[in-house]
C-alpha cells in the first residue's frame, strides 16, 4: 500500500511539476505575442483564438505515416519564426531513436506478428483504448465538448461491461465513435501556444506543449499506480509492439519515399497536432486536397500516355493504314 500511495504521489507531482514548467515557458511568449499586437481585440486564451500563422495543410497529414510532398508550410519565410530551433538536438535524439526502432522494436514487432494472430491484434488494441478512455473523457470535458464526453462515456460503460473488459470494441459496432483527445491538445484549445518543435527519446515527435501533455496524461492514468510496475510496462509495452506489427510496411515505405525522413516526421506531426487543435477550437483547417502529398512526386498521371508513348503508337498505327490518335482527334475537330 505505501509503494501505491508512493506512486500516485509520484504521478500527481509530475503532473503539477509539469504545469509549473509549462508556465515557465509559455509565459515570456505570451508576452511576447502582447506586446507585438497590442490592438488585437482576440485573446489568446480564448477556445475561439485565431490558430497561430501557418500555411494550408493538406489532408493527408492526417495520416502520419503516408508518403506526401512537403507543403511551402514546412519552410519558414523570413520573417516567421522557425518551429525547430533546437534541430540539432532534435536530430541527434530522433537518429537515436532510428537506431532502437531498427534493431529493437522492428525485429521485436516482426516476431511478434508472426507468432500472434490478428484478432489478438485487434483485442489488445481494444483492452489499451478502454484503459485510456477516462483520459480522454477527461480532456473532453475540459474541452467543452460535451457530446464527445457523452459518447466517452458509453463506450467506457458499453465495452468495459458487454465487451469482456474492452477485448471487444462493442461500441463501434453500435454506432459510438472513437475519440482522442489528449491533454496537449486541451492545452492548445485554451491558447497555449505550441512552442518549439521536440523530439523525444523513445517517444518520438513532439513539441514542447506536447511534452506537458504527456505528464498530464500521464497522471491521468494514475489507476496503473494500483497495478505491479511489471504489469504496467507489460500492458503498455505489449501495446506499443503490436501497433508497430501492424505498420511494418508503412514506416519502411515513408523511410524509402521520404527525401529527409526527420523533416518528413517533424512536418507530419506538426500539421497533424494543428488538425487537432483547429478541430477541438471549431476551426476548418484549410486542405489543398489529396494530390499535395508530402514526398512523394505525383507530378505525371501513370495512366496518362506521355508524347513519347503517343508518337510511338501513332508511327505504328501509320504503318498498318490505321489513323493515328492524333490524327483522329484532329479529323474530328475538322468534322465538327
């Protein structure tokens, strides 16, 4: 019982140490915004604020590890502030975590797959989401967002109680939709600004919003301080290596698609979190459409004939006394 109450002590703390660094941070950039725009009648704490200045993102951001063509929103003109000043830093952790993704968690994963049916996929997946949904139940509420809390709500009493424990997602099936909101995007839906961009050791992308985020999710959860430090680790762990099982295939396709992979990853992320604010705000994040993906060049249709093809195929159709297409297309355009 002391070890327990150790351990959610432990977890409140990081949670209120984390809302301390917070403050500490965001406060000379709001500061900042005050002074430059002092005729502004919008405040930045309101739900409502304008997002801050950011060019058009497309939809595929949605979808992180897509391949996609970078936006002109990647790079900063000159008198935008850049979103990675401490890129450096950031390249060094995010080779680090290449590094343990390659030679740990992507040969774990793979073994893993191998040795383990999908639907235990699929059920691991579901128990995860049912431990984490008073978390996301939580944000909601501090969002506003009452009918999201509602349908929190029915699928916490739903699946827990008809779906064996979360092992089977009973409530997708009638009908209830899968929220995600987290507390870095709740931080952001009241005007905290995003800060600069971060990388994680282990964790990944993320900013410095993102980092307070984190702790505050994290004791949120502070029900796994009731379970053995083993079980906790094995829940979440045996989690994090079925979702890479199943993205064997996407990661390695961004990798091999991507021009700069850090820069692919750091500008996914980045439009991603800003889809989710705008949606938690009520914001229309403007799209350019599905053809603007990040690295990946569509410039040529591969079922459009290129010229070449088309004077090869018009010389052959000469030599047989057939009309070539151009030749037909224009006999047409006479004819009419």
């Amino acid at each position: 019982m002391a070890a327990r109450g150790l351990r959610a002590t432990g977890a409140v703390g990081a949670w209120l140490l984390g809302w301390g660094l917070l403050l500490v941070l965001v406060t000379p950039s709001l500061a900042a915004e005050n002074q430059s725009s002092p005729g502004d009648s919008s405040s930045a704490g309101s739900p409502v604020a304008a997002v801050e200045a950011a060019a058009s993102v497309p939809s595929s951001a949605s979808v992180p590890f897509s391949a996609s063509v970078p936006s002109s929103a990647s790079v900063p003109s000159s008198g935008e502030k850049s979103p990675d000043p401490w890129q450096k830093m950031n390249r060094a952790i995010f080779n680090f975590n290449e590094v343990t993704d390659v030679y740990v968690l992507a040969p774990t994963a793979r073994g893993w797959a191998f040795i383990t049916p999908h639907f235990f996929h699929v059920a691991i997946r579901n128990f995860n989401d049912l431990i984490l949904m008073p978390t996301i139940l939580f944000n909601d509420v501090l969002q506003l967002e009452g009918e999201h809390a509602m349908q929190d709500l029915g699928r916490l009493m739903f699946n827990a109680s008809f779906g064996l424990l979360g092992l089977i997602d009973v409530a997708t099936y009638m009908g209830i939709p899968q929220n995600d909101a987290d507390f870095g995007q709740t931080l952001g839906y009241w005007g905290v600004p995003s800060g600069p961009y971060l990388v994680l050791p282990l964790f990944g992308p993320s900013t410095v919003r993102g980092g307070v985020g984190r702790l505050g999710d994290g004791a949120g959860t502070f029900y796994f301080s009731y379970l053995p430090i083993w079980a906790t680790f094995l829940v979440r762990g045996v989690d994090i290596i079925s979702w890479r099982s199943e993205h064997l295939e996407d990661v390695d396709l961004s990798r091999r698609e991507s021009l700069d992979y850090y820069v692919f990853m750091r500008d996914a992320y980045l439009q991603l979190r800003r889809i989710k604010v705008d949606e938690a705000r009520g914001v229309s994040s403007e799209a350019t459409g599905e053809d603007d993906d990040l690295y990946f060049y569509d410039e040529f249709d591969d079922d459009e004939p290129e010229e070449d093809d088309l004077e090869t195929e018009g010389q052959g159709s000469e030599s047989r006394g057939e009309p070539s297409p151009a030749s037909s297309e224009s006999a047409g355009k006479h004819g009419s």
